[in-house]
C-alpha cells in the first residue's frame, strides 16, 4: 500500500495537490477538515459541537478526529493506499494514526511537507475566503490557525522525521511545479 501524509500549514495547497496525487495513484483521499465541514453543513449534533472551535481556528479534539478516520479506514479495507490530509495534527493523532494502520498489517510510507512563508499563506487563505466564503478564511482567524500550527502540529514533522519518514517539498510556485517535485518523491517510494 502506498500510505501518505500531506502536511504544512493552512493555505500551503495540501488539498489542491492531494487531488493531483489521487488522480495519478487511484488513493483514498481522507481529509479530516472537509469530514468536519460536511458534519456541519449536514446539522448532526457532531458538526454543532465542532462549529465554534472551527470558527475559533482552534483544534478539534483528537478523539472526534481519530473516530473519524478509523471509520473511513474501515470502510475503504480494499483501497491501495489513503492520503491523510490536515491528519495527524498533533503527536497524539499521529501516534493513533500508527496504532490503526498497525492493527491492518500497513505503515505510513512517507510524509509529504509543503514548506511556504507565512505571509504567502494570509494572502492565499484570505483570497480563498473571499471566493468561497469559508468562515474560517478571515485574517483574524487565519493568524490563529497559523498559531496552532506551529505550537501542536509542527511536532508531527519531528515524529515522522525520527521515523525518517519526512519529505520537504518546496511549496511555492505553480501547481504544477509543485505536483512535479511531489512526484518525483512518489516515483522513489514506487521503486522501494
Ligand atoms: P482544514 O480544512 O484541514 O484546514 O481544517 C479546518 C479546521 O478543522 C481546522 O482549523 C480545525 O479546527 C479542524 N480540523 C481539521 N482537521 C483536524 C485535525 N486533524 N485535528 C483537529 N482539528 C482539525
């Protein structure tokens, strides 16, 4: 299986180039933010419970995430590999993410990392808002996020760099120059 991580702070494209990567390799894409913005826009008392911690561009808690991910890895036993996107996002997560794929005789095989400026990722997020008007997509909550970023989810590189599982991959430049340089990482791992 080809199990991966894309990770970096909000704004850095992990979406945008998550859906390149499932394109060429048929992954399961399993983005925690956009499961919790479908159990808000679906009103369950799971998605009242996480509005306002989203709207505050604070974490939810491990638990609610990691339940929501060992559902989907459940349902997909078949897949040939997921692509975890905005997960883990702290060490605990990460550590729970080890345990589950353990349990199904498979490994995290490697940890995409999307490097960009701070100041790159304000303009991108706020121009995001302004076009889809996500409402965590507003200056005061994106300087937030980027905070949360740094203090629990940087960790997560450490942990996958001690595993020397971590990838840096310049974030910066056209869509496609970047889905070119993840590719060249992808093709490495295809030929282990
Ligand atoms: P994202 O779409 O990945 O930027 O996530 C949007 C928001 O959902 C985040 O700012 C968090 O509030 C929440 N969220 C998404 N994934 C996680 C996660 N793995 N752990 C905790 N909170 C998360």
């Amino acid at each position: 299986m080809l199990n991966l991580v894309i990770f970096g702070p909000p704004g850095a494209g992990k979406g945008t180039q998550s859906q390149r990567v499932i394109d060429q390799f048929g992954l399961i894409h399993l983005s925690t933010g956009d499961m919790l913005r479908a159990e808000m826009a679906s009103g369950s008392e799971l998605g009242d419970q996480v509005k306002s911690i989203i709207a505050a561009g604070q974490l939810v808690r491990d638990e609610i995430v990691i339940a929501l991910i060992a559902k989907r890895l459940d349902a997909h036993a078949e897949a040939p590999g997921f692509i975890f996107d905005g997960f883990p996002r702290t060490v605990a997560q990460a550590e729970a993410l080890d345990h589950l794929l353990t349990e199904k005789h498979t490994s995290i095989t490697g940890m995409i990392s999307l490097v960009v400026p701070e100041e790159e990722l304000v303009t991108r997020l706020v121009k995001r808002g302004e076009e889809s008007g996500r409402s965590d997509d507003n200056e005061e909550t994106i300087r937030k996020r980027i905070v949360e970023y740094n203090e629990k989810t940087l960790p997560v590189a450490t942990y996958y760099q001690g595993q020397g599982k971590l990838y840096e991959i310049e974030g910066v430049g056209s869509i496609e120059e970047i889905g070119d340089r993840i590719a060249k990482v992808l093709k490495a791992f295809q030929a282990q």
